[in-house]
C-alpha cells in the first residue's frame, strides 16, 4: 500500500490518552478505580432538556438542519452573549457546531496555514496543540505562572513576530481551573488589536466560577478579529450530546460553517433544540451542579494541602485542580501511572498539557465527594513512601 498522509503523523495519541486507555483497561480486569481523570461532569443532563429533546424526536425533528445551526438556537444564543458578554451577534456571526471542538478545529483550519505562529498558553488543552501541529503551525507557548497560573503581557508581546497570527486563551482554563484577571483579559485584547492578531478565546467553563467573575476578551464583539468558543458540554453535563457554539466575525464563521458543513453537515436537530430548552428553561439544575462543584474543590483542596510535600492552589473556575508535587521528584508521568497501577486511582500527568506541567498532576473533581475522600487519601498512602527530595517545580 501507498503511505498514508504524513500530517496525521502527528494525531497518534499523547501520554494523556495512555493514560486514560490504561485506566479503561484496569477498569475492565478488576474493581475500585477512582476516576479522577475525566473531563465531564458526572451529573446526569437535567430532566427538563432531556424531556426537550424526546418531545423533538418524537415531532419528527430528525432531518437535516441549516448548516449553522437552527434560527431559534442563535436567537438564544445571541441573547446568551448578549446577557453575559455585553454585545448581540447577529446570527451570521454565529456557528453551532458539533461539541466546541468543532469551533476550535474549524477557526484554526480556516484562519492558521503552515508556518504561522500561534501563541498558546503552557500548560493548554492538547487538543489546541495537535490541531496546530496537523495545520503546520509553529506553536509559541507562553508560560502561565504563580498561584494564579496567570500569563505575564510582557512575555506575551516579546513572542510576537512578523509571523505570528493567532493568541489561543482559555479562561477558566483546563488542566489549571485558573480565571483570567480582568488587567490580563483587557491586555490580552489590545495585544491583538494593535498587532493585528486573531484571538481564539475557549470560554466553555465560564458558567462553572467559584470566585470573581468571568471577563471575555473579544472586546471588537467578535466582529474583527476575535473567535468566542462556548457550548453545553460542561454547564449543562451535555458533553454526550456534543453541540457547541462559536462566535466571530461574519467570514471566518461563513467559512467555519462550509467546514463542518462538508465535514458533518449539521448537529442533529433534536439536540439543537435541546440546547434551546437548555439556555431558554429553568436553571435550577445548572446551579445546583456549580454548587455542588464548588463543595468538591473545597474538600479536595483541602485535603490536597493537608499532604506534606503538595502544593495545591485554590482554582477560580471548572472542575480540576493541578497540584504541584515536584518536591517528590518524580516526573509526573511516572507518578500518575505508578498510582494508576499500585493505587487504583486515574489522574492526568501535568506533562500532558506541556512543559510547565511537568511535576503536577490535573485531578477532576467532577466525582462524588467519597471518591475526592478516597482518592487523595490512596495519593496519601502512595507518597508516605516517597521521600521528599526538595525541588520544587512551579515558578
Ligand atoms: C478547554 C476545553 N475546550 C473545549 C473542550 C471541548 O468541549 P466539547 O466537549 O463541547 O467539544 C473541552 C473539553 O474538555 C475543554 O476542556
């Protein structure tokens, strides 16, 4: 046979999917593993947007859709951004897509060509890096530092280069659940704007804040240069159901909509109109799990900092803390696989998110507060054995 295609060389899975592979395996040949791997609420949709998508089905909401999306769903989500970021898209500013990973795919597609540089955070969601990477982008990570794991301007603008096209930001941010400050939000901005750079802000988690508020950066309503990712997955423990929104100007999403368009048509239509009974019902449920969600970080904060040797910030927003375990001194991989194998407990090496991972580990606390109780403690029975040997790896 011929080779197959050398740009998806780059797709074959990370450290991230051995692990998560090997946990589904061990869960298959014995009992008792603590998943706090995962990246989905473990709360079940709520019934209202359940009973939503039934009724849709049942009156024959089973054909193709518009390729953007259903009229009703953008009116609802223009309202949504309208409510939340303070501008109202108009609906060819606006892209429902499969999950929010069709946003993240089909903006990097249609904006990023080989050999433009894109500037992303370390540590980021892997995803941004292997799309990056299959586009034949040059990947600039900036660090994200300090309790707060936050971006310094400065490092920022010394990466900008003649070639540099885009800044991926994510607030509230996956592995690190910090919130971006509102002077890092406005920097951000005008970085962009006086560059002339796109800016892809992944917004998913903004609805799941603890403390402080959610502030957006696409300060040009999303009408010049910016690209809002947002969807259901998270705030509504929707991940199954995939749909996903972006938001940006007119003829990057017209261009976004021909590429999921010829990739997957639409997202069904009973999901969509799920997505309406979602933004549109009672919100009860939604807050319910945010609550609840703030309970877990507590405990699990909690109980993290009570171990001698770890160090785990408070995080702002989604549902992972990212503790530093440097002073161990063991690489995080070896010590994510060695509690998956000795201690039955499923967590993500830091490393999987980039260099400035390395030494933490990124636990979800999207499980129940005797699965946070028992995990930490099977972490703390596993370091009694290992000697602290004094480095310390966050700057
Ligand atoms: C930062 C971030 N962006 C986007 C996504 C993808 O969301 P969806 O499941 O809606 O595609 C995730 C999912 O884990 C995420 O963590």
């Amino acid at each position: 046979m011929k080779e197959l295609s050398h740009r998806t060389d780059c797709l074959t899975g990370d450290t991230m999917v051995i692990l998560r592979n090997r946990a589904k395996e061990l869960d298959r040949m014995t009992s008792g593993m603590i998943h706090m791997e995962v990246g989905e609420p473990d709360f079940d949709t709520p019934v209202n947007i359940r009973e939503k998508a039934k009724e849709m089905l049942d009156r024959g909401y089973t054909h193709y859709t518009p390729q953007t999306g259903i009229p009703e769903l953008k009116e609802v989500i223009a309202d949504y951004i309208e409510e939340s970021r303070g501008f109202r898209p108009d609906e060819k500013q606006i892209l429902v897509t499969s999950g929010a990973k069709g946003v993240m795919f089909s903006s990097i597609m249609t904006i990023i060509e080989q050999g433009d540089e894109v500037l992303v955070s370390d540590p980021a969601y892997p995803p941004y890096l292997t799309i990056l990477r299959y586009v034949g982008a040059k990947i600039v990570p900036f660090p994200l530092r300090g309790e707060n794991f936050s971006p310094s301007l400065e490092e920022i603008n010394e990466k900008i280069t003649s070639k540099t096209k885009m800044i991926v930001v994510n607030s509230p941010n996956n592995p690190c659940g910090s919130v971006l400050e509102k002077d890092k939000v406005k920097g951000i901005a005008q970085i962009c704007e006086d560059s002339g750079l796109y800016l892809l802000s992944d917004e998913i988690y903004c609805r799941l804040i603890y403390e402080g508020e959610h502030y957006t950066p696409c300060s040009d309503g999303c009408d010049e240069r910016s690209i809002l990712l947002d969807g259901f997955s998270k705030a509504y423990a929707m991940t199954g159901w995939r749909l996903g929104f972006g938001v940006g100007p007119k003829e990057v999403i017209k261009r976004m909509g021909l590429i999921m368009g010829n990739a997957v048509t639409c997202v069904p239509a009973f999901t969509q109109w799920a997505g309406v009974e979602a933004f549109k019902g009672p919100q009860d449920e939604a807050k319910k799990m945010v609550a609840g969600f703030k309970e877990r970080r507590n405990l699990i904060v909690k109980r993290l900092n009570s171990i001698g040797g770890v160090d785990c910030p408070t995080p702002k927003g989604a549902f992972y803390v990212f503790p530093d375990f440097s002073s161990f001194g063991m690489k995080s991989f070896d010590l994510a696989s060695k509690l998956l194998e000795e201690k039955k407990v499923a967590t993500l090496a830091g490393s999987s998110f980039g260099e400035q991972g390395e030494g933490h580990l990124r636990l979800s606390y999207a499980t129940s507060m005797e699965n946070i109780e028992g995990g930490v403690n099977r972490i703390k029975d596993f370091l009694a054995g290992v000697p602290e040997s004094g480095q310390r790896g966050r700057t």
